[in-house]
C-alpha cells in the first residue's frame, strides 16, 4: 500500500497493533503451486493414477481449548521446521517423493529455500530406490520445472554458490506443463524418465 | 441440539470453567505407540535400514500472531479428519503405508477407531502395490500387532459388526516384538512376509 503525501496524520496506532495478527491465505503466501500440485494429486486420485498427498505443515501443539459442545480449538502452536520433504506417495509401485518451490527471481534459484533437512531426506530416499524430484516454478516466467533429486542435490553439494542460475533449470530441468484439472502434470515427466518401455 | 423441557433450571457454572484449557501430553493420551513407533523409525533411519516417518497432525491455521523478533505463534487452528495414514516412507525400494491404533479394551477393537478415510487410503495404496498394514496395540495385554492391511479391511467390509475380537488379531496378526532402541521392530514381520528369499 502506498502512503500518499497527503495522508498527513496518522492515527494513534494502540499497543495491541504490534503484535500483527493475520489470517493466513494461500494467495498471500505465494501458494499458487501448492494449490496447483494439490489440484494434480486430487486429479490423479480421482482417476486412480497415483496416490500423492502432501503432508500437513508441522506445528508443535502446546496449548488446546475445548470449549464446551464445539470442536477443539489449538490456541498455542509453532511452526515446526520440516524434517522431510512435502510430497510423497505411490505411483506404479514406485515410492514418490519431492518437494515444491516457488522461486521469485528471474535470474536464479536461492538454495537456502530447501533445507538442508529436506536435501538430506532427498538424498536419503533417492539411495533406497525412491523416484525422488524436486519442483520449481519460477513465477516471473509462469514455467515449471522437474528436476531429478540427484541431479539437483549433486549440484548443491559441490557448486559452493549459494543460488543455482535460472540457465541450469533450462539445462538439467524438465518443463512441466498441464491442463485445467491436472495443472501440474509431472507424471507425464516420470513416465518419460522410467517407464518409457512401458508407454 | 434438543432442549429437554425438564431441563428448567440450569447449575451456575463459574465462567472460567467453560473453557478447559489442557496442556497436550503423550503419556495422557495414551500415546504411548507412537512414541515406540517413532523411536523404531529414528532407529531405522540411523541404521539407514528404512526412511519411514509419521505424518504431522493436520490442522487447519486460521490465525497466526508475529510477536515482533519471535517465531510465528499458531493462536486458532483446528484438528482436521486426516485423509490418510499416520505413517509411510520407504524399505527395501517399496512403499509403507501404515496406521497405528493403541486399543484399551481388552475382548475387541472399536472399527470406528479408523476413520473411513484411512480405511479407503489403505486400501488405494494396496490395489497400487504399497506394503500396507495396520499396528494394533493391545494395552490391557502389552500386545502389538501387524495386520495386513487387506486382510484387516476385508474384515472390516463384510463382518457387519462394529468392533473386531481380540481372537481375531490373535489368529490373523503377527506379534510385532522389540528392543529397547527399537521397541516395535515391523520390518521383522515385512522381512518374513514379503522378502524371505532375500534373508
């Protein structure tokens, strides 16, 4: 929001104002992606393609109010820091695993944006026979990419940058494109990199 | 909600009372498996044996407060159905899949104590090639058990009863023991059932 000049007094702002309470909305919050990937999941289910979900967000719970004939109400939780990835599921007896991130750089990817929790995780399933990606949406150009967890996780292990150029998505990524009920359709990725034969 | 005719006159209820708030403890919600499944978990990830995880509890957040140079605090969020399992991951290149029940009684199992949800998941993920299964608790007794998942919702579909005896599980389960590190070791019964040639 933009302060014109003429706004000249502003109000007493109370006490209460410094602790900003929000409702969360997933527009707000850049969750255009998650919305998308959820829209896929929904859509593979329905069609009996692939069971995928993403894991609720971690909170730890510390405080619950019962009142009295309604549902329990958690009045006091944190955001826990994730120890794996969002995504995971089963698809053609294969364990699926990824995570999904929105990137607002034109130029490149931030890799802090992963933990190093989720990389280690990533790499963790990849050695026990996982189909394990990772999915970035560079929202300046409304293009998605899949990239092999491995692919992207050996980059980060030995690049010594912290961001990986919007190039090397070009490169190493695969573009994901989709429909209006399927919008992120990465499984048309998958079938490509393993069960070509099968196709 | 129906209001008795009878019920004329109602107790003074001091105002605080109304609401019970309760400070959320593993041990008084009788959490006692979860805590022996996820040590089992963690023992298996430092072994690198299986990467399996539970789930968060999923909670819908509508409203988060950011005291200011403090973590984001949760201050109104609601528990939610869960749509799926507790638990899932990876071994041996196949997908788990697994809900865990502590059961009080000591002749029979509450079939409500699943939700239709999970039963559903679990069979979706079967028809899809998971390893899929059911830990059954039996508290009275310090008894847990491995049920395979299709042959627990086979039951469940056609038994018309609405609680499963404790003969059932005796007959149809497998006896899930532990160590100390690893107090409910599962991939023991996964071993024998699903990958003997391999031993």
């Amino acid at each position: 929001m933009i302060n014109y000049p003429v706004h000249i007094k502003r109000p007493q702002q109370p006490v209460a104002n410094e602790k900003k309470s929000t409702k969360v909305s997933a527009a707000d919050r850049g969750m255009m992606l998650e919305h998308d990937l959820n829209r896929s999941n929904e859509w593979y289910l329905q069609q009996d393609r692939a069971i995928i979900y993403k894991k609720p967000t971690p909170v730890t719970i510390v405080k619950v109010d019962y009142p009295a004939r309604s549902a329990a109400k958690i009045t006091e939780a944190y955001f826990k820091v994730p120890s794996t990835t969002d995504y995971n599921g089963i698809y053609k007896g294969k364990y699926i695993d990824f995570e999904a991130k929105e990137c607002r750089s034109r130029t490149s990817f931030p890799i802090k944006s992963i933990h190093p929790h989720q990389i280690r995780h990533l790499d963790d399933v990849t050695r026990h026979g996982a189909i394990a990606f990772v999915v970035v949406r560079f929202v300046a150009y409304d293009l998605t990419y899949y990239v092999t967890s491995s692919v992207m996780t050996d980059y980060i292990h030995t690049c010594g940058r912290s961001s990986i150029p919007y190039a090397w998505f070009q490169e190493h990524g695969h573009r994901i494109s989709g429909t209006y009920l399927c919008p992120v359709d990465y499984l048309k990725i998958i079938d490509e990199l393993y069960f070509k034969e099968n196709k």
